[in-house]
C-alpha cells in the first residue's frame, strides 16, 4: 500500500513526466539520450525516495529518474504497482559519467544503502514492488553485479545476516514514474520518508571492481544513523 498521507493522481496520461523534464537538483533531462561516456543502469532498494537522492549525491551521475521496472503490464501507474498485481519494483534509472564514476562505484552504493537480505520488503514496507533488484543494461555490469553479490553475501554471512534475496536480471523496461514522485524529497512539502534498513556491512574490493570514488566520499554517508539519506542535504558530494 502506498502511504496514506499520500494522494496519487488520477490521471496516468497527466502523470507521466514529459519528455522535457529535467531534474529537479541536477537540471538536466530525464530523457536525454546516452552519449558514448555515459551507461544507465536500474536499481531497486525499497522505496524509490531515498534511493534516488542517495544516488544523485554521487560525483559523475548526469541523472536519476524514479519508476517502475520487473513487472509484467504496460504504463503500471503508482496505484497498480502498489497493490502488487503488475509485478513491478520500485526503481531508480541512473545515468552516469564513465570518466568520474564507475558502475563498481554504484554497486558500493546499492548494497550499503539497504538490506538485501529481506525478500519482499524493506524494513516497514512490504510487498514485491519493494523487492531488491539490479536491472543491468551490458554485459560487463551483469558480471559486476554477481560479483559484487557473492562478495558481499561472504560479508554479510560474517555478520549474521541471512541469503541475498536481490533479482539481477538484464535489459528490462523501466516505465517513467509520475512527476511527483520524481526526485520527490528535494521539492518544497515534501514528507521525508524513508523505510531502508542498511546492515551496516561495507562493501570492499570485489572480483573485476574499479572503485572511482576516494574514501572521502563515503564518508559523506554514515549508516550507523537512522536514516541518513533524508538527514543530509540535496546537493552534490564534491570531489
């Protein structure tokens, strides 16, 4: 179920982000087309808020964009994927600079920032739309993802956590979410809502990694605090 402070629009035609759209924080579009440094990549670590600002924050990203991805029914508006019958996952479309950031540099970012281990579920929400999920778009970021995923299951084991429950599939369609929800936290009256529950567990180097970012960026985010996401501010962590 989605929050009930929050009212969904009626209209899926009128909801849909334009094609001109641009990002509320970073001011470039939602849907530019990839130049040859860029690659974009889906990723689904509960409720698409806080995910989407903790990835925007990040040096290199050119654009974020919240939706829907994994299901099985065309144009899912946020009422549908909420009741869980289309099949879809809560997602953020990231598109990155190759030069700045790398995709190992992403991954980091995606399985400190939630538990991968709950199944349908991320903390308070429940349901398959809040699933964990990779959707990669080459090659070379599908062999990251599983990688990535076995080191940080050995990780995680060593802490007391259970399975990762994340889907990694390729090439899946990501259906644009309605303008409100789009990078919903940096805009006036927004309610700051976030249900991630982060392990606590940091990720290091794994098979085939090539980490970017120095360590000063990760600074920038703490998981020992609740919440950390919504506590800090909108903007860009700087080199």
């Amino acid at each position: 179920m989605f929050p009930s402070w929050l009212t969904p629009k009626a209209s899926k035609e009128a909801a849909i982000p334009s094609g001109t759209e641009q990002h509320a924080v970073l001011g470039t579009s939602l849907h530019e087309p990839l130049t040859t440094d860029q690659e974009d990549a889906l990723f689904a670590c509960g409720c698409f808020w806080g995910a989407e600002k903790g990835f925007w924050k990040l040096p290199g990203i050119i654009t974020t964009a919240v939706g829907y991805a994994g299901g099985h029914q065309e144009q899912p508006t946020y009422q549908e994927v909420c009741s869980g019958r289309s099949g879809h996952t809560e997602i953020v479309r990231v598109v990155w600079n190759k030069s700045v950031i790398d995709f190992s540099d992403l991954l980091k970012l995606f399985w400190e920032c939630h538990d991968p281990t709950q199944g349908n579920r991320q903390g308070n929400d429940r349901g398959s739309q809040y699933r964990s999920a990779i959707y990669t778009t080459t090659i070379q970021q599908m062999e990251l993802a599983q990688a990535s995923r076995d080191s940080y299951q050995q990780l995680l084991s060593k802490g007391g956590f259970g399975a990762i429950t994340t889907e990694i599939k390729a090439d899946q369609q990501f259906h644009y979410a309605e303008s409100y929800h789009q990078q919903y936290l940096a805009k006036p009256g927004s309610r700051p809502y976030c249900s991630a529950m982060p392990t606590q567990v940091a990720l290091n180097d794994f098979p085939g990694a090539n980490f970017k970012l120095p360590a000063s960026i990760w600074q920038e985010y703490d998981w020992s605090v609740s919440h950390c996401v919504l506590r800090s501010g909108n903007e860009i962590i700087k080199l």
